[in-house]
C-alpha cells in the first residue's frame, strides 16, 4: 500500500504546516512540481502543460522528477485530474492526498472539491482527501461511517455534495435527526466529544 501526495499550484500561505513530512510518494502538478524540487523532494511523476515555467525552471523540474508527462494545455482533463488519475493507477489501495489544491482562484478550488464526485473516480472516493493550513477533507460513499478526531482540529463538518436520505450524526456534540435533502448543505461547526469519535449514516 502506497501513499500518493499531490501537490498542486496553490497559494504557498495555504499549505498545511510540515507537509513536506507526508508520508508516501510525490506526483507534482505544474507549477506545483517546482514547489517541490525546491523543498528538495524528487517527484515520482509530474503532470502538467508547464507554461508557467520559465525556461530555466522547467530545466530545474526536468533535473530532479524521475518521470515528466508534458500534455497540452488544451484539453478535456484538467492537470490536477490527470494526476489524480495518475495516482490511483500507482496504488491500487493507498490514499492519495491532494495538497495545493485549496486557495487561490474558485474556478480551481471548486474543480478540486467536486472532483471526487466524478464517476470514475467514485470507486475510490473513500481513498482521495484534501488537505490544507486549516482543513482536512474526507470523503465518503453513502453507508455508516465511524468519524474520528484529529488532534488538530476543534471543529468538524458534515457536507454532503449530493443529494442524501435519513443522514443522521449519533455521537457527536450536536446530532442531528434523520434528515433529507436534494442540495448540498454544510452542517458546520460541530464538535468531537472529548475523544469519541462519532457514527454518520445516510442513503441516497
């Protein structure tokens, strides 16, 4: 089981703190690469047009990723899901964390928050996260799921992005009765207790 990091082009101020400390293997994102050559980490794999490179970084980048799939810039998958693609063909059971990815213009943000909702990606939705300086996003298929802390973090929000049946949290600060929706609905800003994970259930 590998671990796949992803790193895109996102601001620099929203990355998550050490994240050059992840565990698992690197795939760079355009611009993205070069953030990780510079932190002295030699991607497996980058992806990418690469047009925001000058000459010289794109040498650098050339130098130090073992494997470079230069693509169009016109074309029907974005960069970032080309290398989600990339990623899940790597390990066929580790998780990929996308990091980068949050930040900077909406038109990407909501590309990479949606993304995992792709339907051939769905099969491995439960394997992609996103991460950043202030959150981790988790994503899950409709079912039971047993929610658990992380240190870090105070807050915890339930999302759904699709439509949802009898959703109900058990366990946790604020539950919430079986409910339903045809509309994305973030319910934010709840709260662990103490160290009890708690359960979240819905159909479709």
């Amino acid at each position: 089981m590998t671990h796949v990091n992803i790193m895109a082009g996102g601001p620099q101020a929203c990355l998550p703190a050490a994240w050059e400390q992840l565990p698992g293997v690197w795939i760079g994102v355009d611009r993205g690469t070069l953030r990780l050559v510079r932190a002295g980490i030699h991607p497996e794999l980058a992806v990418g047009d690469f047009d925001s490179l000058t000459l010289e970084e794109l040498r650098l980048v050339r130098g130090h990723v073992q494997k470079l799939q230069q693509v169009p810039s016109e074309k029907d998958d974005t960069d970032t899901e080309l290398a989600v693609k990339a990623a899940l063909q790597a390990s066929s059971s580790g998780d990929v964390t996308l990091v980068g990815g949050t930040g900077g213009r909406l038109d990407h943000f909501l590309s990479n928050l949606f993304l995992p909702l792709q339907p051939r990606f769905l099969a491995d939705i439960e394997r992609l996260h996103l991460f950043d300086v202030q959150n981790w996003v988790d994503y899950y298929s409709p079912g039971e799921h047993e929610i658990k802390p992380l240190p870090v973090y105070r807050y915890v929000a339930v999302v759904n992005l699709t439509p949802v049946a009898d959703l109900t949290i058990v366990g946790a600060k604020y539950p919430l009765k079986p409910w339903r929706a045809g509309y994305p609905y973030a319910w934010a800003s709840n709260e662990f207790l103490g160290k009890q994970p708690f359960t979240v259930r819905w159909t479709t």
